[in-house]
C-alpha cells in the first residue's frame, strides 16, 4: 500500500474508498455527488483525495467550525440557508480552537 493511502486510510476515507472502516458512515449521499454509480464515484472520490496531497498539508481545514460539516464559516452558512427548510441538523455559531477541543476531550 502506498504512503498517500496509509495515510488517508485512517478515517472515514476507507468507507469511501470501499474498504472495512473503524468508522461508521453512510457514503451514499457524498458518492452520488460525485457519480451515479458506486464503482465510478469511489474512483473519482479517491482522485479528488490524491490530487489533494500534491498540496501538503493545509491548516485552512482543521479551523472548527462545526465538526460534522468541512469549509469555512462563508461556506456553511451559505449551505444554511439552502437547505433550512430541508435538513434535520443545524450550524453550531460557536468557533473553537481544535487545541481547545483536543484539551477537553483530553480532560474526559
């Protein structure tokens, strides 16, 4: 198994890629955004996730927001208002440091 996929194979990424995952999800909404078809959107999924390490490391995305959802604070409460109507979770306003999270986890 190459590094890149060592890596990525950590997290969620292995239920999207099709692998057993620690991590329990369901992919179907993520991969129909990429492809109709299983098969085709896993492998569309996990080019978008290499061509992603070409750029390092980028601290953009570990800012928290609200941990259920990735981008920055524009990008959700842009998703906010599309889908207020639509969606059964809500955007948490509050901004906490992941160090500040990582302590209090650390604390239980």
């Amino acid at each position: 198994m190459a590094a890149s996929q060592t890596a990525v194979g950590r997290c969620s990424h292995e239920a999207y890629v099709g692998r057993p995952s620690s991590v329990q999800l369901n992919t179907t909404s993520v991969l129909t955004s990429f492809h109709r078809q299983v098969g085709t959107a896993r492998q569309v999924y996990w080019k978008l996730m290499r061509d992603g390490l070409a750029h390092g490391h980028q601290d953009h995305f570990y800012e928290t927001v609200d941990q259920r959802f990735l981008g920055d604070e524009h990008f959700l409460e842009e998703g906010d208002r599309w889908t207020a109507d639509t969606r059964d979770v809500s955007i948490c306003p509050r901004r906490v440091a992941f160090g500040t999270l990582l302590a209090a986890v650390a604390q239980v």
